[in-house]
C-alpha cells in the first residue's frame, strides 16, 4: 500500500506520462485542473480510496474515457470535478 505522498507522486508521474493516443491527451487538461501536487490540495482527497499504482492508473483511463464520452456534451472542467468528487 501506498502512503498519501507517494499516491500524489504516482498520480502525478501517471498524468505526465503520455502516450500518443487521444485518450492520453486530455492528462494534460487534468493536470492543470488538480494544479498543485501536495497533500494540501483537496482535489487530491480521492487518493485516500486508491491503494496502489495499479489502481491510480485505472481511475486515470477511467476518467480519461469519461472525458472523450462526454467531451461534446460538458465542459471539460466538470467532467473532472465530477469524477473527482463522486467518482
């Protein structure tokens, strides 16, 4: 199990991590909307229900497919708050 500061780390290196795909090209947009990547950023709560990499890179491709199933239809920035506070 992960401790909080090595999920950020780990969510963070994930996120900076594209690969070349339209999927993994909105990392970027959720970078800038988390923007800092310590412990005192309540965006960063729901790292508390992730215990491992495994499971950061899971809620990543969950959320990246979110975006480009809903991209048309809401702002960007509310599909990730969304996900974020209600998963």
């Amino acid at each position: 199990m992960l401790s909080f500061d090595e999920r950020i780390t780990s969510l963070e290196l994930q996120l900076n991590n594209i690969e070349d795909n339209y999927a993994d090209s909105f990392k970027t947009d959720i970078l800038l909307f988390i923007g800092d990547f310590n412990i005192l950023n309540p965006y960063l709560k729901f790292l508390n229900n992730i215990n491992s990499q495994e499971e950061i890179i899971i809620w990543i491709n969950k959320l990246t497919s979110r975006i480009v199933m809903k991209e048309d239809d809401i702002e960007l920035n509310d599909i990730i708050f969304d996900y974020i506070q209600f998963g």
